[in-house]
C-alpha cells in the first residue's frame, strides 16, 4: 500500500511540481543538460495537460474519501500515519474499515490515470525517461525553470 501512494504522488508531481519551488533538502548536483525551445515546449504541454489531469484525479479522490463518510483531514491525518513507522495514531474500527474502502477504490482509480499520463507523454514525442529528465532537471535548474516560465506565460 505504502508502494502505491509513494508512486502514485510520484507520478503527480512530475506533472504538478511548482516550477520554481526548491526543495528543502539539499538537492543532489545535477549536471545540466542541454534542452531545445522546441523540447521544452512539448514538456510545458505536457506539463499543462498533468496539470488538468491532476484536478480530475484529486477531485475523484476526494469524493472517494468523502463517499466513504470519512473527512478528508482524517482521511490524511491516518494516511500520514500509515506512511511514517514513526507516527501513530488512534483509529476506531469504523475509521479503519472506512480507510482500507477508500484505498481500495482509490487502488482501482490509479492505473486509469497513470495509463493517461503515459500517453500523453508519448503523445508529445517525448520518451517517459526524457520527461522525468527534464523534471527532474527543472528542480535544480533556475534558467531553465525561467524559460519553461516565460513558455508557460505565452
């Protein structure tokens, strides 16, 4: 279960990431890597249309939670839980019972969206490796954060 979310916010963070947040970590040196206006542009397309896709999947998720009669912040006050060994918290079983629904449904909601995402990234011609490349780059790099900004304003 714990696989399941770590990809699935995996997955939605290349496509929804702040173009210009910094990460609190330190962030490991990345060589820079050359980037054409050309293949930037089809990553900011794509990044837009993760953008929309992210909103879709939130707000199923979200009713998923809130069909089970559970609110949203317990939902992720047990959801955090469950992530950190280190975290504990009291549930009731109705709680539990509720949690394990909504990840069960939410399991079943992943791999449509995740299947979209890959398509729309070969849609763009670019490979899955070259998008999380040039991700994975925008975290580090402040210039070609700003030309990905100056393409996503036009």
């Amino acid at each position: 279960m714990k696989k399941f979310f770590s990809s699935l916010l995996f997955v939605f963070a290349l496509g929804t990431a702040s173009v210009t947040a910094q990460s609190t970590a330190m962030p490991q040196q990345q060589e820079k890597i050359e980037v054409s206006d050309a293949e930037l542009e089809k990553f900011a397309d794509v990044f837009q249309k993760m953008r929309m896709m992210n909103q879709q999947v939130q707000q199923e998720m979200m009713a998923v939670v809130t069909n089970e009669d559970l609110e949203l912040q317990r939902f992720n006050e047990i959801h955090q839980a469950e992530m950190d060994p280190n975290k504990d918290i009291e549930t009731t079983s109705e709680e539990d019972k509720k949690y394990k629904a909504v990840v069960a449904e939410i399991e079943v909601i992943q791999p449509k969206y995740q299947k979209q995402m890959q398509e729309v990234i070969t849609e763009s011609d670019l490979s899955m490796e070259r998008y999380q490349q040039l991700a994975m780059a925008l975290r580090s790099d402040v210039e070609l954060q700003q030309r990905l900004q100056e393409i996503l304003k036009s």
